[in-house]
C-alpha cells in the first residue's frame, strides 16, 4: 500500500482503491471475469475464450482470482473441473463496465477498411480489452494517489504533489510518474512551461470509474455509485472531441501472432445492457497497415 500524506479518511479510501486494482489489474483478468458473466464454464470452455492463453499462463491465474475471492471452482472429476463468478466476482463486473467505457470513449481507435462499403471506419474494439487497457493505465505505483490529490487540489506543483503522494521519499521520485502521466495525457501543466499540474479532460473523466472501485472495495453496490467525496462527477456538454495521448507499455491483444478476435456490432441504443458475453468474439480483424490511421482519443 501506498503511503501518502492524504486525509486519513480519503486515504483509506484510496488504499481500498489499490487493493480493488491489485485484484483486476493483472492481465487477463478483465478478460476471464467478463468471460463468465452468463453462466459458469467448463475450464476448456473458458480456455476457449481467451486461446491466446497456455495451460501454464490460464492455470494461475484462475487459481489466483479463486484465491482472491472472485471466483469459484467446482470439480465433478479430474476431467471436469468448471469455474463461475462469486457473488464478489459478480459485482465486479459493474466495475469492469465503468472502465470499459472509459476506454471505448477517451482510447484511440485504428480506421479499418470496411469490405461492404468501402470505407474506413473505427475498428471495433472487445469491451474486455477496453477494460485491460484502462487498467493499464491507471494501475501503475503512484498514478492513482496523483490522480486523486489533483481532483482534490485542482491544480499543484511537482513538490506539492511529491509531499501528498510520497511523502516518505525523495522528491525527485515523482517526477517518472509525472512523466507517464504527461505522455498518457491524463494530466497536464495549468500553461506551457508552468510549474503546476492539472487534471486533463480524460483524467477528470475518471470519475466514474473511481467511484464506482470505491463503492465495489468498501462492498457497496458499485452500480449505485454515483456521488463520492473526490470524483464528484460533474456533466459537461460533450463536444465530440478526444484529446490523444500514447500509453507507456500498452497492452498487447494477445501473443506475437495471436489476434483478439473483434465484435462487430452497432452501436447500442439506450436501456441494452452495455456487455454481452457475445460482445467478446466475432469476425477476424483486418491486417493492419505499418502505421494505420486513428481516430481520435488516447493511443493503446
């Protein structure tokens, strides 16, 4: 945990927050808990879902997420052994669909030639995958705490921001995350060349992705969770524009030369739940050029 010089009742909190992302922020795990949303599945159906995995990379991490609470094992014989949500693992999900749709609206997404009209268009990208990369982001050491300290001050200083974040430290400690931050563009200087730093739009739109880990770790209903003390959200008219940013270590779809399949669907309308176990798998994704066009927002 993460020691910082926050209020003692927000940094509770936020150590709850860490323990929520040290639970789904390991790769994959996004991936097989929304693999599991209808029904619990036979371990050679789950290994199905996510082929890219290996027995030796797919076994630990069930047994990890089992160990976590998160889901349960059930074994009728030595060839029949399934895995299910727990009702912890099932509220979860709410969680996931929070960062899913952070990353469907603020990540950038490849123009892909459609055969049927000719045209490019956004590629279309699995909500678990969305779910990963916005882990990602926001899971490395400190990234958090800095996060959260700018909501709160609205705007600080590299050394104000080290005194809150990491007070035990070095001050120059958190200048990498600063850094990362910056790239990820989910911070930025208050003017070219100040000395303060601020939330960007992307960063401020987090708010409903913390507040609903805050509402799932302290064993609240994270559906529900639409005030928090921090991540008030607050409902700015949306322009249609995304600000970019390129991820430090993004996170791959899968092994060299192993392709996440991509759902290809329309738009959902409101009142349609917004994941579908179908939502995982359709059609094969198109080659991609060397350096394919984007549509605006962050760079996976």
């Amino acid at each position: 945990m993460v020691t910082t010089a926050l209020p003692r009742a927000t940094a509770a909190d936020l150590a709850r927050v860490g323990e929520c992302l040290d639970m789904l922020a390991p790769r994959w795990n996004a991936w097989l808990l929304m693999s599991l949303d209808r029904k619990p599945l036979r371990y050679v159906e789950l290994r199905s879902q996510v082929p890219w995995l290996r027995d030796g990379q797919l076994s630990p991490r069930l047994h990890q997420l089992t160990d976590d609470g998160l889901l349960t094992r059930g074994q009728v014989n030595q060839s029949h052994v399934s895995y299910g949500l727990t009702d912890r693992g099932a509220t979860a999900l709410s969680v996931l669909e929070e960062l899913a749709a952070w990353g469907s609206a603020h990540l950038e997404k490849a123009l892909v030639l459609n055969p049927d009209t000719g045209l490019r268009e956004p590629e279309r990208i699995p909500k678990a995958q969305d779910a990963e990369d916005t882990l990602g982001l926001i899971s490395p050491r400190h990234t958090a705490p800095v996060l959260w300290t700018l909501r709160i001050r609205g705007a600080a200083t590299a050394r104000e921001l080290a005194a809150t974040v990491m007070p035990k430290a070095s001050p120059t400690g958190i200048y990498p995350p600063l850094h990362q931050l910056t790239d990820d563009r989910l911070i930025e200087r208050t003017a070219p060349d100040a000395p303060r730093f601020q939330l960007t739009e992307a960063g401020a739109s987090l708010a409903p992705v913390f507040a609903a880990m805050s509402a799932w770790a302290s064993g609240r209903d994270a559906t529900t969770a639409r005030t928090h003390p921090v991540w008030v959200q607050k409902h700015a008219p949306d322009t249609g524009q995304r600000t970019a940013w390129a991820t430090h270590q993004p996170r791959s779809t899968g092994p060299a030369g192993t392709a996440v399949a991509v759902p290809s669907q329309p738009q959902r309308e409101a009142g349609v739940p917004a994941w579908k176990p179908n939502d995982l798998f359709s059609h094969r994704p198109p080659a991609q050029p060397a350096a394919p066009a984007t549509a605006g927002g962050p760079r996976r």
